[in-house]
C-alpha cells in the first residue's frame, strides 16, 4: 500500500499539518497539505503546503526565501494529522528563524494574559522587506 | 472586547488545537475546541476539547486520568489556530507522560521511513488498564 493512501484526508482532501523546528522544538506553523502537496514534500525534502485561500500548491519560501528543510514526517494516532520536523532556512543566521509571514520567528506569537492577547514575539524581519 | 470574539472559528464553530509539552516541548497531541471549551480551559486551567467523533465536551483525563494542567494559551498570526502549552499529568512519574489514547507519550508515533508508517513510540500503559 502506499503511504499516502494510510491518511484520513477530510471532506476537502486536505490533513492538517504541524512545522516543529528541529532543535529549538518550537512550533512554527499550522497548515494543510493536499495529497500532492505531502507527496511532493516528501519527494523534495522541501515542505509544500496547500493554501486554501489561493487554492494552489505553496512551495514554502517561494516568495519570501523561508524555505522548511523536512529532516522528519510523523502521523498521529488517527492518521489525520501530520507533524514535521523542519530545518527552517533563508534567515539572518544571527537571528532566530522567521517561519510566520509577518516576519516573525513563530506564527503563535499571541499570548493570552490577563483575558487580552498580547503579542509576545519581535518581529525580526519587516514583511514589506520579505515580500518585495 | 472578550478574547473569545478574536478568535476565527470554522464553519463549524471550532479552532485547531495543538497540545505541545512544556518542558520536553513535545508535541502530544491535535484536537478541536468550540467556544464553550475555550472558555472552560482557561477558566479552570485544563484542557477541554470538543470531541467531534461524540459531539460533546470531552474534558481530557475525565476517563483516563491522563489530565493536561494549562500553562499557557497562544494564538496564531490567522487567529485561527491555539498552541496550548501543557502539563501532561496522571501518569506513572517514573515514565514519559502519557496523552495519546493507544497510551503512548505522544500522538504522533508513526514516523515515515523509507515508504512506510513505522510505530516509534513505546506503548507505556496498556489501553485496556487506562480506559477501565
């Protein structure tokens, strides 16, 4: 059988996905994958997502240079959700990697404190600059 | 303006959760909350999921034991996806933790390895001896 045919793909044909980075563990980002977008992430050792706002495969770091390096693939329990483990890329290696397009290292950068959400992390890299 | 109001709930009224180890940084487990499990874990301090297999509140451990001590509640850049930091409880000390229902550490125990779904993770307890 093939492995991809062991996913629980839901009514869209997609399956959640978890970036961890290898090392710091941090989670980076939450997205889904389509059958080619796994498929061709694990051919490629590049992470590919499908984004369902363009409704096209997302080769992770095309336009901003933040390319993930998949060094692991894991499934859950259910075989319906996918974790990575990324090698993130492309950034100031003086800094912390920048995973989230608003230029910051984690895209779970809000914190609930005191019943408000307050930004916790810098951003390190001013989108307008990534996005050019 | 309440917290819960910024959160971009799904056509079903839910947000993604990960659940991920304080300490060990793991990642253990993925699951849904609506907006009264929310509110409940941040009030009371324990994970509260939405089970969409049941459709009702499924406060985790309520069977197990294997309870989750809320430590931190993130948001991410979409406002549509939570990263709880947690405390895995009700497990022998002298072991990993346990939040998966096969009675792993983790959910994600299949790794991908050379084509295949490999189980990497020990099974600590017995599924049988968890859900009496």
């Amino acid at each position: 059988m093939n492995w991809l045919d062991a996913i629980q793909w839901d009514r869209d044909g997609l399956v959640p996905v978890i970036a961890q980075e290898a090392g710091s563990k941090d989670v980076l980002m939450f997205a889904f994958m389509n059958r080619e977008a796994l498929a061709e992430t694990a051919s490629s050792g590049r992470a590919v997502y499908w984004s369902r706002s363009r409704q096209r495969l997302w080769r992770k770091g095309e336009q901003s240079g933040h390319v993930q390096q998949v060094l692991g693939i894991r499934l859950d329990c259910d075989n319906d959700v996918i974790l990575l483990e990324v090698a993130q890329l492309g950034h100031d290696p003086a800094q912390a990697s920048i995973a989230c397009h608003t230029g910051r290292h984690s895209c779970f950068f809000h914190k609930l404190e005191d019943g408000r959400w307050n930004s916790v992390e810098p951003v390190l890299k001013d989108p307008e600059a990534i996005y050019k």
